[in-house]
C-alpha cells in the first residue's frame, strides 16, 4: 500500500489540486460547531461597530437562540430517518440486486452517481447512506474491477451536486413552513411552498441539467486499467453483514419482536395521508415538512418490521444528527442579533447588507452575485439551513427591492448552497464512515465536478432567473 503522502504525488493536474486541499482542510479546519461560534461573535461585533449597545446585542443572542428549537428537531429527524430508510433490511437487498446492475467499471461509477443524485431529491441523508452501502456492494463484486474512491465520490454526489434542489432542501423546507420561520423572516419572505421553489419548472430542468453533467463527469473520470484503486487496494474490509439483534429473553418484550404494531402504525400513516390528499390541496400537502418526516420515520419502521430492529437503527443514526442539534440554536442566534439589534440611525446589519446586494441591481447580475457570495461563505459555513438564516434575511429582503422572484432566490441559494460540498469535507464525513475512506480519497474527483459545476450553474441561474416575475410576500392567514 502507498502511503496518503504517495497518493498525492502520483496525482497530477486538478485530482492533486484537490487532494493537496482535502489534506489541508483536514489539518487545519476545526469542526464546524467552531464556525458557528465564531460566527456568532463575527456578527456581535459587526453589531457593536455598527452602533448597537452591548446590552442590544445580548439580548437579541439570548431571544433569539432557542427561535429555531422546532426546526433544529425537524432537520435532525430529516438526518435520522434517511439513515433509518437506508439501513432497513428490504432497501439491503435492493441495494444488492442494483449492484448487479452496471456492466462495467465506467458505468458502475455513473450509475452510482445517478442514483445517489435521484435518491437524494427524495432525501439527502437517504442518499449518502444509501450511495456508500451501494458502492461497497458494486465493490464486493468479483467480476468487476471499479475504481472504490471514483464509486465513493460518486456516492457523493446526492450531497454535492442536487440535495438543496430536492424535497429536504432545508431552505425550501424552511420557507413553506410558517410555524419554523423567525418572524423577522417570515415578515420578509412570506411563506414559499414548493410550488414556487423546487418545483417550478426552471427548478426542475436546472436540477436536470446538473445530474446529467455529473452522470457525464462522473463517467469519463473513472480511472481505467492500472490506474484502477479497488477497495482491496486501499485495505478497506467490506463486509456489510448485518448485526444480528439479541434474542428475546423475556415475555415482556414480546412485542418489541412483534411485527403488529409496526403495521399497524404504518396502516395509520397512510389513512392520514391520504385523508391529508384528499383534503386539501397537493401541494400544501408535499410541502409540509411535518408530514414528510411523518411518512419518512413510519416508513423507516415499517421496513425495519419490528420496533427492536427499528430502534437498532435509530440508536445507530442519532451521532449523525448531533451537528445540528448543537449548531442550529447558534445560528439562530446570529439570525436575530442580524435582524434584531438596531444600531445608528436604527438599522440593523441585516438591513446594511440588503442595501449592499439591493446596489446590485436585477437582473442576471443579482443572482451570479447572490450564487457567487453563497458558495464562499459556504466554504466557511458548512451547513445548508443554519447559513440560509444568516442569509436569508437580507438576501430576500434585497430580492424584494430589486423585483427578483424570491423562489427563485431560494433556489438560486439552493443550487449554489451545495456547490461547496464538493471541496469542503465536512459533509463528506458519514459518507467516509460508511466507505472506510479519508476525504483525500474523494475530492480528486469531486474538485473536478465542482470546476465543472461552478459556470454551468452561474450560467443557468442567470438564464432561468429572466423567466421568472416578481411576486410579493404571501403572508399566512390568521388561524
């Protein structure tokens, strides 16, 4: 085996690039709970040298941290339950018949590709553990000698080419839900249900567009031949056998090895939804982030069949959401002390920044900037919906005053939102643990995507933008 230090040399052009950067990355980036506190006392002190009184900013950090406490829980369930559906033993065994599906090395890489994108629309934590259990399960075959880092990046790319386009976008998610929202951006935004966000057409065909040219670069950039690295190469253990659960060992546990309640909760799942569809428009419906994750955690338990395996999973998923659990009520806190703490002349920061981007002016010009500033502030900000409430705020007020759709706004944050993924490796991490891979086996590959990705989005979110027409913000009826 070669050393990680080998690995890097005997890359060249874009793949050592990025490998040089994985590396650094992993030195030197501290966990992303760090950024979040550092942006915490960024935006404090911005408040302070704004003119805002240090009692001003305290209080908006202390009113404002627990603002985000239903939303914290609802994207953490969108985590837990993409694990739970994944891991269940009927999506095992579909995984393995997929994985017999790809002729050939190349073809194997895209068809990962393909599917963890596609999987991902549905579910973003679905995707990564789904993308990874499938490529360990391509390189488990005899006949086919794939490349395992090009199959993991693949894997990746659920994650970081469209899952802010899909239905667990969690500004998208954000932004349909009036209860989740703050209300200094609910007064802003409005309530935005899918219908205006991911699916609209041009939402649609971006998210199109982007697949494709992923499929594609995924394909070409597979290593052939001697170049090939497979997973015995890199010593990873592939055995995915799962762990058997403990016998009962008592009457009082009867029902937790019982497969009744689980059918029987699953059945009630499904009379709810669809009383839910018969009642009240379709997209009211899909767009309600309660009843996604509602059907997602049933679903989980129904395929899991008895409440011990189905609380097996969870117990294995539950480290995954401990990011967000800690980082949203942060970024909570830097949303309000943004929006709340009024400085000179009675203008907060949010409202400096909005007049900043609103000086930009419509057009094409407004969303490149918006996607541009997006992707940097990604790169120091790993986390999808915590950065769409820093934001959000001046962004869509900036929207507002220049007359530009605001769900496109949200879609033009989306696509760009996911851009940072393929350099940054924070999100890669629960890949890397179901893979058995460091980040500097993947980011050769997804560097690559990510220069392909970058003028292809900048291109197409100022060409669909001119289609749209500015509508104003729908508050929600008074209940």
């Amino acid at each position: 085996m070669t050393s990680a230090t080998d690995e890097v040399r005997s890359e060249k052009g874009l793949a050592r690039v990025a490998q040089s950067l994985a590396g650094w990355t992993e030195k030197w980036f501290p966990d992303a709970y760090v950024f979040a506190l550092v942006g915490v006392f960024v935006v404090s002190v911005a408040a302070l040298a704004n003119g805002s009184s240090p009692q001003t900013v305290v209080d908006a950090f202390g009113d404002g941290f627990w603002d985000l406490t239903a939303f914290t829980l609802q994207m953490a369930m969108v985590v837990l339950t993409g694990y739970v559906v994944a891991t269940s033993p009927p999506v095992a065994r579909l995984i393995d018949r997929l994985a017999l599906v790809p002729q050939s090395a190349r073809t194997a890489v895209s068809f990962v590709a393909f599917l963890s994108m596609s999987v991902s629309f549905l579910n973003w934590g679905l995707s990564l553990v789904f993308g990874g259990l499938l490529a360990r399960a391509i390189a488990r075959r005899s006949d086919l000698r794939v490349d395992y880092r090009a199959l993991g990046a693949a894997a990746f790319m659920g994650l970081g080419a469209v899952w802010a386009l899909g239905m667990s976008s969690s500004a998208a998610q954000l932004q349909a839900t009036a209860a989740s929202l703050p209300p200094a951006l609910l007064e802003i935004t409005g309530v935005l249900d899918f219908g205006t966000t991911i699916f609209t057409w041009q939402s649609l065909l971006m998210c199109v567009i982007i697949i494709a040219l992923t499929v594609v670069i995924a394909h070409f950039s597979a290593p052939r031949g001697a170049a090939v690295t497979t997973a015995e190469d890199l010593d990873v253990d592939l055995d995915d056998r799962p762990k058997e659960v403990a016998p009962r060992s008592r009457p009082g546990e009867w029902l937790e090895y019982s497969r009744i309640l689980p059918a029987l909760a699953g059945l009630m799942t499904l009379g709810w939804l669809i009383s839910q569809l018969v009642t009240k428009p379709v997209l009211t419906v899909v767009s309600s982030l309660n009843a996604y994750l509602l059907v997602f955690l049933m679903l989980g338990l129904v395929l899991h069949g008895t409440p011990r395996k189905f609380l097996q999973a969870v117990a294995l998923a539950v480290p995954a959401t401990a990011g967000i659990l800690v980082q949203f009520p942060l970024y909570a806190a830097m949303a309000a002390i943004l929006t709340k703490a009024e400085g000179r002349n009675g203008l907060t920061i949010s409202e400096h920044l909005a007049e900043f981007f609103t000086n930009i002016g419509s057009g094409g010009g407004f969303t490149v900037v918006i996607a541009l500033y997006t992707v940097v502030l990604g790169l120091f900000v790993p986390s999808g919906g915590g950065k769409w409430l820093v934001e959000a705020p001046y962004v869509m007020q900036s929207a507002t005053d220049v007359g530009m759709n605001l769900g496109w706004t949200v879609q033009v944050y989306n696509v760009a939102e996911a851009l940072p993924n393929l350099i940054n490796p924070f999100f890669m991490l629960p890949l890397l643990a179901v893979l058995g891979l460091k980040a500097r086996d993947l980011v050769g590959f997804t560097f690559l995507q990510f220069m392909f990705h970058l003028p292809v989005v900048l291109l197409l979110v100022w060409l669909l933008g001119t289609t749209f027409d500015f509508v104003p913000p729908v508050q929600p009826s008074s209940p």
